[in-house]
C-alpha cells in the first residue's frame, strides 16, 4: 500500500514540475519572439538556449518543442544574415558615394582651371580666336555639368533618395513621379516602396504603383481608405518603407512631411 501511494504521489509531483515546466517555456518562447519582432536576435537566441538547456536538464523537452526551437533558431540566423548583407549594401554604397563625389571634385578643378585659363588669356587673343574659345569653353561647361549636378528626380542611391522625400515640404499635386534606378532596391511584384500613416488611430499601409523603374505617388489614391477620399489634415505620422515579400521584412527609409497642393490649370 505505501509503496502504490508513493508512485501516486511521485507521479503528481512529476505532472506539476511537467506543467510548471511547460507553462515556463512558453513563457520564456513569448520573450523571445517579442525581442526577435524588436530586432534584438542575440538576446532572443539566449532566451531560447536557456528554456532548452533548463528542459532538457529536467527531462521534459518534447519533440514538438525542441521542433519549435529550431525554427526559431532558424527565422533568427536567416534574420542576422539579411542584417549582415544589408549592412554589406549599405558599406558598398558608401563607397560608391565617395567616388562619385571625389570624382565630381576632379571635375569641378578642372572646370575651374579652364575659366581662369579664359580669364587671363582674354585680352591677348584676338576676337575670332576669342569667339571660338568661348564656344569650346561653353560646350566643355555643357558636357561636365551633368557630372556635377543630378537631374532633378532621378535617384541612383538611397541615400539622395531618402533626403529628397523626408525635406520639410514634399510637395506632391495630383501625382508625383520619381526615377529610382537602385539596384540594392529593386521594384516588381514582392519588392516594393510603400507609404504608412495613422488615420483614425490605426496605422494605413499604402502600396506605391511603379511602371518599370518609375516610382508613381498618387494624391487620390493615397488619401483614400477603404475606398473613400480622407481630408489629409485627418492623417499623421507619414513613414516611407521598402517591402521586401521574400524575407517578409520591411525596411523604414525615412519620415516623410508632404505637403498636397492643388494642380495648377
């Protein structure tokens, strides 16, 4: 008899340290998908090691419990590695700027040294000879100035993106139109720029319409929910985002202030 009573008894001992075991390691699996959603994967993954270390010490780790670990383990390496080829993009790009940049210098030297050129030899060379120097100089100018200066809307870098849509007052008539030529930052059916405001106290998601690289941002089609116009002083908190459906990841680029003005006729 004593000895069926104490099987009970350890057998109720072991389904109380089973649940309180079990209800630890959801609890513990809670924290760490919330510090995996904030991007904090090391803190995430230590959490996860520790609730399979403890479970595995009080032998009460299921399969389908270690099955969940693992794939967390997983969403986090996929996560950290699309952190690191990010960074990687972002390294390049950086680079490709200062040499765009150092190479713009070269040729504003080079600008300037052929107008002083102009300048001293002006009064020594007959009119003809000046005449004809003045059409060289103007179509040296002519070609070296696209070098310096980047047409207006057309974007090669993030980085020019990003500073042109968050300035103070992006104005934006019925329909405005950017060439985003990016390669790190590319446009089709799983990869696209969308818009997200709060109206109403929830967050509105708007996917941007493209035509090959043309980014199009639509008055209309912007300031509508569910299917009806919103006056645009009910809306706030514009941020400009990059989707990426693949990875299932959304990268914040910038806080956006537009300003929506009437087409002039």
């Amino acid at each position: 008899m004593k000895k069926i009573i104490l099987f009970l008894l350890l057998a109720l001992l072991t389904q109380i340290i089973t649940a309180q075991t079990q209800s630890c390691f959801e609890g513990v699996l809670e924290a760490a998908k919330t510090d995996y959603y904030n991007k904090n994967y090391f803190l995430a993954l230590q959490k996860l090691n520790a609730i399979e270390n403890a479970c595995v010490n009080l032998e009460t780790i299921s399969k389908a419990q270690k099955i969940v670990l693992d794939q967390w383990r997983d969403s986090i390496a996929n996560a950290l590695e699309n952190q690191k080829k990010k960074t990687e993009a972002l390294l390049l790009e950086v680079e490709i700027q200062k040499k765009i940049a150092d190479n713009a210098v070269k040729a504003t030297d080079s600008l300037v040294n052929l107008l002083n050129l102009t300048i001293e030899n002006y009064y020594l060379l007959t009119k003809e000879l000046l005449k004809e120097k003045e059409q060289r100089d103007t179509a040296l100018i002519s070609n070296l100035l696209p070098l310096i200066y980047q047409k207006e809307n057309i974007f090669n870098n993030i980085i020019d993106l990003m500073k042109f849509m968050s300035s103070d007052n992006l104005l934006i008539e019925d329909e405005l139109k950017l060439l985003v030529r990016i390669p790190q930052f590319p446009m089709n059916e799983g990869q696209f720029f969308y818009i997200e405001y709060t109206y109403n106290n929830e967050r509105i998601p708007k996917k941007l319409s493209y035509i090959g690289d043309t980014l199009s941002i639509s008055k209309i089609d912007l300031l509508k929910v569910d299917g009806k116009p919103i006056d645009p002083k009910s809306v706030s908190n514009y941020k400009f985002y990059y989707r990426n459906s693949i990875t299932k990841m959304s990268t914040e680029i910038c806080n956006l202030y537009p300003v929506f003005v009437e087409k002039k006729e």
